[in-house]
C-alpha cells in the first residue's frame, strides 16, 4: 500500500514537471527590440519625445531630424530598453488570448480611446500602439501629424501655435561640396526672436544717470570741458560724428539732481546743439539639393532668377548688430572692414550678427541673398551681466551709423528695436539725405505693441516676417509703419564655431530686404531710398487682407519683379545698362 502511495505521488509531480514544460515551451517568442542607431552616437529605441524645449533629434550620416523650438536638443536615449527574458503578455504583440486585462496593468499598454490591446482575433490591425505603428493618443498617423522615417521610426510633434513657431519638416542636409568628408552634421538648434515678456509696450530704458550731448563741430576744442564745468557733469565719452557735422559727448551726473532737471538745463546753454537721455536698445533675439529646400524663403521672393541679373557686386552693406564670426566657411571673404563701436573689451563674435550676415552675404551650405555684396560689420551691442539680450546705447549707435555712412555703406541693416530716440532719428534722416538705404526689423512684441524704432522713423524700410506658409509671424509688430514681409520663420543661418541652426523673427527677414536692395543697387547704383522703397512696394506680393494692411504692409518682397522694374524704369531710377 506505501509503495503504491509513493509511486502515485512520484508520477503525480513529473506529470506536473511535464505540464510546466510543455506550457512554457508554447509561449510566444519575445518581441524584438532592434535599436535604432544614429550616426557614429549612442543606440536609441523608440521615437523620441519632448515639447516647446526641443524634441530630441536622432542624427545619421548627413541626416537631421529635428524638432520644436527651443535650446539646441541632444541625442540621448529617450526610450527603454527591454531587460533579456522579459516576455511581453499575450495579446500586446500576438493575437493569444488571454484573460488579463487588455491595457493599464503592467506589460499592457496604457488605456485610451486607441489601444493596442483592445481587439478580438480576426478584428481589423489596429492603427497604433504596436511595432510599425504610431504611438497611440490623439496623434495618429491618419491625422497627419505623425510622420514615419526610413527606418520605420514614428515621429509626433508637439502641436503648433497658429502662424510662426511651427514645427518645421525632417530635413535632409548633405556634407558642403557632397561626399562623406568630415563628421556628421549635428543637430540644428531653433531659436525665435521675442521680445521679453513685459517689454513690448514699456519704453526703452536709458543708462541711469547718463545724458548724450552733441555739440556743433565748429565749436571750440575746450566746449566739452567747459559744460562739464558749467553743469556739474564728468565727462564719460566723446566721439566726432562728421555724418551730423557734429561731436558728441555722454556725460554722467554725479550728482542728485533730477535727470529732467539737467537734460533742461543743457538744453538752455546755447553751445549745445542737442541733449537727451543715453538709450538703451535691445538687439532683436529670439534655420541646392535638401540644405535648398531648407531655404524655402529664397523661392517664395525670386531670388533664384533675380541672381540671374544681379548678384550684388560692388555693393557695400553694413550690418549694425553683435560682432559676426568671420571665420565661418560660409562667411568666408564675407566682411571688407569691421569696427567695435563697443569699446568693450570681449569683441567675440556673437550668433545673431552670425545670422544677419548669413542671410545677405553667406556661401556655403547656407546661401546669401546678395553673395558677391561686401559687408561691413559694425559691432554695437554686447553682452550685460544677468540681462535677457544684449545691448547697446544711443551713443554707441551713433558710433556705428556714422562709422558705416563714413565707410560707404549703401545698404543699412538695422536689426534692433528701442523707443523712439531724437538723436538716431536725427542720425538715420542724415544717412537717408545721403543716399543710404536703411533697412529695419519691423519688432517682436506682439500685435499690440506700441511701434518699433529705428522701423517706425520715417524714410527706413520697416520689414515684418512671415514663415513658409505665408503665415505672419505670432509675434511680429503690427502697425501702420509696417513697409513689406519678408521669410523670417525658421530661417536656416550660420551659428558659431561653423554650425548651423534655424532662426525665427523680424531680424531675419530685414536681412532678406536688406540682400534684395544689394541686387537692385546693382542695378541702379544711384538708386534713392524713395525709389528704393517705392518699386520695393509696388511690385511687392499682396498677401493678408487686400491691399496694404498693418500686418504684411504692401505684401511680400519680389526680388525679381523688382529688378524688372529697375529695368522698366531706367532713366528715372538711373539703371545700368
């Protein structure tokens, strides 16, 4: 009886051992995690995710796939990878039964109106959550936003605000000159040109306790000493500027005397041609084959057969902005002259100047506007302790204007905004009487901010931006001022240290304008600011509401059309034959 026992009970456990083991020989093979490798980086698995700071991109030889605006976004491994001997359950990656809950426990996907788990055998393949399809939530690939690369890699964006900021398109970018030479390129940061929040409407600051006096250049040598005496003032600075026949000198109150009090006083001392306060302005902050296609903007106003009549050789252009990075390979041979009207001592060259000069002159993987024009690089802002942007003054503006009027500067770039500001206004009239065409950024604040100076001076060619789409950028300026549009919405530019990335603002489509009026000077090295901006207008593209309007003003610039209407117009514009 014992013995039968025993041997019942030992035939009992191998039938269960022999169970076991048939069970889990019958189990679905594991899922295959296969990762995804970017060029010469880390593996990665899975897409990538992120928001307004930037989706990270996944980076192959001369392949950039990238993503929202923000910081510069890095390749790091988003996704998890499967530890060995996990098995999925049955059910998420095979048609098994099973009588676990289809989704929300652990090995199941998340529960929403579309999972992947939530289906019968013999039901239609479902549209998200497994290997091959787009994750599951309110970004499908049947509604457009999600988009598969070659490697069958899903990639949703963030949704996009209306107008500027958009996510922009996967983008394929080849080595310069084609071929394999050197690293692969790296992720193309996205930066937008804002202004700070509370900015937009308030007025410019001026330096505290600082006022800008100018003299008239037949006055005496000892006047500057002599006011200083007069008015209890030191003297900080003093410059001549020959473009206002004058010499002008910042003087700081040491003092308490109200700041109004002083600026009436010297205002009263007949020596004294004019008086205010120093300023302060805020640089504007804030990308052929594939690199071309990036460069959507040079299409969409005809710059490729407006290069076919004029390229803009023998053009002088000077660039008011930070310092440019003259070293770039795109910048190369670029610059005729440059000047620091900073005084500061760290002249490095800062990424916004970079951009500007990219835009007008630039040949390389980025393509200029006007590539045979010679620039002239005025350095006017720089960098200031624990402030947002850099900056600049009145005075050292005033430096800058008069140094490119001086040097034969045709075209002006003006890519900052401020309050309105007597002396500059002064100054920019001055340039205008001599022939200069001064081209502005039309301002970041916002439709309702008050208007952008130097843009809003009379006789300067205000430009606003919109982006591929033809859409205003959100944050442009509205107003009355508002000349013509140009591409200013993830503008491809170069950046330091020969990089690349996409900028957004007003900034950059000042320099498309800027670039065009090089092509028409060439054309008409006589041209007048008047006519200038007059055929700039008229053959401009009527975009927005119809006829001029305080969005796009007469439309979008036509670098082409423009030229042609040089050519109609010959005698009265003094074209060349």
């Amino acid at each position: 009886m014992t013995l039968n026992f025993f041997s019942s009970a030992r035939a009992t456990v191998l039938g269960a051992l022999l169970a076991l083991l048939a069970f889990a020989f019958h189990l679905p093979a594991e899922a295959q995690f296969s990762p995804q490798r970017g060029g010469g980086g880390g593996d990665r698995i899975g897409p990538s995710s992120g928001g307004r700071g930037g989706i990270g991109p996944i980076i192959g030889p001369n392949v950039i796939i990238r993503g929202g605006i923000g910081p510069m976004a890095r390749p790091d491994d988003e996704g998890r990878r499967r530890r060995p001997g996990r098995r999925p359950g049955a059910g998420k990656y095979s048609d098994e039964k099973s009588n676990k809950p289809r989704c929300g426990v652990r090995g199941r996907p998340p529960c929403s109106d579309k999972t992947a788990g939530d289906r019968k055998p013999g039901d239609r393949k479902p549209t998200c959550g497994l290997r091959g399809r787009p994750p599951c939530g309110d970004k499908t690939a049947g509604d457009g936003k999600c988009r598969q690369d070659r490697a069958g890699r899903w990639h949703c964006p963030d949704r996009s605000p209306p107008g500027g900021g958009r996510i922009p398109p996967i983008i394929v970018l080849p080595n310069p000159g084609g071929g394999d030479s050197g690293p692969p390129p790296r992720a193309y940061a996205t930066r937008q040109e804002r202004m700070p929040q509370g900015r937009a409407a308030a007025p410019s600051p001026s330096v505290a306790r600082q006022v800008l006096v100018l003299v008239a250049a037949n006055q005496p040598g000892a006047t500057e000493a002599q006011l200083a005496q007069t008015h209890r003032l030191q003297l900080v600075s003093s410059t001549n500027v020959p473009l206002l026949e004058a010499r002008a000198q910042v003087y700081r109150i040491g003092d308490q005397r109200p700041m109004q009090a002083v600026v009436s006083a010297l205002s009263s001392d007949p020596r004294v041609m004019m008086v205010q306060q120093n300023m302060v302005y805020q640089r504007q902050s804030g990308a052929g084959g594939a690199a071309r296609a990036a460069q959507y903007g040079f299409d969409m106003v005809g710059v490729p057969s407006a290069h076919e009549l004029a390229t803009g050789r023998g053009v002088k252009i000077a660039i008011i902005d930070s310092g440019v990075d003259q070293e770039h390979r795109d910048l190369a041979g670029a610059v005729g002259e440059a000047f620091d009207a900073t005084g500061n001592k760290d002249s490095k060259p800062d990424v916004h100047g970079t951009a500007i000069a990219g835009i007008i002159r630039a040949r390389g993987l980025v393509s200029g506007v006007a590539p045979d024009a010679t620039l002239l690089a005025a350095r006017a802002f720089f960098a200031v302790p624990r402030r947002e942007l850099p900056e600049s003054t009145s005075f050292i503006l005033l430096r800058a204007l008069d140094w490119s009027v001086h040097h034969g500067a045709q075209v002006i770039n003006l890519s900052f905004s401020g309050a309105r500001d007597p002396v500059i206004e002064r100054a920019v009239a001055a340039a205008a009487r001599r022939n200069v065409i001064l081209v502005a950024a039309a301002g970041n604040g916002g439709p309702k901010a008050a208007p952008a100076y130097p843009a809003a001076y009379p006789g300067v060619i205000a430009v606003t931006a919109h982006d591929s789409a033809g859409r205003l950028y959100t944050y442009a300026n509205h107003g009355t001022y508002i000349s013509v549009a140009a591409p200013g919405v993830d503008i491809l530019v170069p950046a330091l240290r020969n990089g690349h990335m996409f900028m957004s603002g007003t900034s950059m489509a000042a320099a498309y304008v800027s670039g065009i009026m090089a092509l028409m000077l060439e054309r008409a090295p006589h041209l007048r600011p008047e006519d200038a901006m007059r055929v700039l207008s008229e053959t401009a593209q009527d975009v927005g509401e119809s006829g001029r309007d305080e969005s796009f003003g007469a439309g979008r610039v036509q670098a082409r059309a423009a030229l042609d209407a040089l050519h109609d117009s010959a005698k009265a514009v003094g074209v060349r034959q």
